[in-house]
C-alpha cells in the first residue's frame, strides 16, 4: 500500500460517526471499511447531546457542559486511537480524512436555544474529531453535507450522475448498511485520495 493513498472519510452525527476507508486511486477508489463509531460515551447518554439540559431546553451549567465535553473528547480519542492503530497494524499509512458535517453555521448566530444546542454540538462533535485526527498528523478537510457533492465533481472532475454511479458501486462490497451517510462520508474520502 502507497503511504497518502489511503484516506478516511467521515459523516459526523450527535454523538457517533460514520467512518469509511478507502484506498487505491482517484480513479479507481476501492472500499477498505465502513462502519460506526462512537464520538460519545456510549453508558453516558447525556454525551450524545451535551448542550441539550433536557426536552428543548439548552444547557447553560458551565460544570455540567465541562464534564460532558471532556467525556466526548475521551471517547473521540479511544475511537480514533483504536480505528488508527486497526489500519496501521494492517499496514496502512493514513494522511488524510475528510469530515462531513450537517452545517458550518455559527451556533451563536442562532436564537432559538434548542436549535443552538442541535449547532454546538455540531460543532463540538467536529471539531473534537478534527482534533483528535491532527494529533495523529492526519490533514483534514471539511465539507458540509449539502455541498459535498458538487465539491466532488468540481475535485475528481466527474460528473455527478457518474461520481453517484460510482459511490453505490463501492456500496457492493460492504455487508453493513450502505445509506446516505456512508455513501458521503465514501465520497469525502475519495475526494481526498487525490490531495
């Protein structure tokens, strides 16, 4: 396996992602891996949603939120040092990942305080991901949900209808589910093959 041909490509969620390697090239990717893991602590579930203080209500306790978001960076860590060290006993050299998220927005820019938990801890569950990625000296790169797609076919210079084409063909290979969040998270890891 060629060191930087190997990428990760991931669809962040509350709490958990979706994490998909690829290998081979720009034009011929080839699915290594597809599966889940967990961005909180999963005997904790008031990590899966730390701004969350109950039904509709954002958390504003400084202690509370400080003790949720450390177990959040824990388990974000324990996640990827397992997924890292997996592939790298397999022999694979990762040096890129790309992260799809929902939204980039600011969550201060948003007023309703429930809609600004759903926004921080979108934000907070990226960039605990994207943290714990770069400790690893792995690049990362971004990429809302809505734009993933057209950002692809701009990268590979593929149309659209053949870079979808070609992200339900790598779906063959997999056992698991093979859905919305693993295909874009597949495609943000191809676009990545060829940085």
């Amino acid at each position: 396996m060629t060191a930087g041909r190997t990428t990760l490509g991931f669809r962040v969620k509350s709490g958990w992602a979706v994490s998909i390697l690829i290998d081979g090239s720009v034009r011929s990717p080839r699915l290594r891996e597809s599966c889940a893991i967990d961005l909180s602590d999963p005997r904790n579930l008031e990590t899966r949603q730390p701004y969350h203080a109950a039904m509709g209500k954002l958390e504003t306790n400084a202690a509370t939120l400080k003790r949720r978001v450390q177990s959040v960076r824990r388990a974000t860590e324990r996640s990827i040092a397992d997924l890292i060290q997996r592939w790298t006993d397999d022999g694979c050299a990762i040096h890129r990942a790309a992260l799809v998220v929902g939204s980039l927005i600011d969550p201060e820019s948003i007023a309703n305080p429930h809609i600004r938990a759903h926004a921080l801890e979108g934000r907070l569950f990226r960039m605990v991901l994207e943290d714990a990625l770069r400790s690893r000296g792995i690049q990362c790169a971004i990429f809302a949900e809505r734009d993933v797609y057209p950002r692809a076919s701009n990268l590979l210079r593929q149309p659209p209808v053949q870079i979808r084409r070609a992200i339900a063909e790598l779906g063959h290979s997999v056992d698991g589910p093979w859905r919305a969040d693993q295909k874009v998270a597949a495609l943000a890891a191809w676009t990545s093959l060829g940085c």
